[in-house]
C-alpha cells in the first residue's frame, strides 16, 4: 500500500510541475521567448549536470526522457532529476 500512494504521488508531483510550468508560460507576455529561453537553459543545466556531475556523485545519462524532462520544466526540471536521484 505505502509503495502504490509512493508511486502516485511521485507522478502528481511531477503533473504538477509540468502544469505549472504550462501555466506561467501562458501567463507570459512573450510565450516563444519564454519556452526557448526555459528549454535551452534546461537542457544547458542537463549537459552541465551530465559533464560535471561526478563532483557531486550524479551524472545523467543524456537519454530521451532526461532530454525532455530538462526541455519542457527548464532548470527546475534539471534540479528535480537530482532531487530524485537523492531522494529515492
């Protein structure tokens, strides 16, 4: 039982981000900016995170979902891999 309400709070935990994330780029004046410039400094943490994470014991591999979890969240979406990572 403990392990099924894990699991599903883990997956709505991360809905939430993802509509949150949604939310305020709907909110913003400039959308397209906004989504790049959250996009590409998200997936610039994941490479950063994946070069030079030895240091902190935590390299991602750069796979499909790591790559979209950093392009839709942006740099929340980077420190939440790690969280993750440490967390579970």
């Amino acid at each position: 039982m403990t392990e099924f309400l894990t699991n599903h709070l883990y997956e709505l935990f991360w809905a939430l981000m993802i509509l949150c994330m949604l939310w305020l780029l709907m909110h913003h004046r400039k959308r397209i900016r906004a989504m790049l410039l959250g996009s590409v400094t998200g997936l610039a943490s994941l490479l950063l995170l994946h070069m030079f994470g030895d240091a902190i014991g935590y390299a991602p591999t750069l796979s499909a979902a790591n790559l979209a979890v950093s392009g839709i969240l942006g740099i929340p979406g980077t420190l939440l891999l790690a969280a993750a990572h440490y967390f579970t």
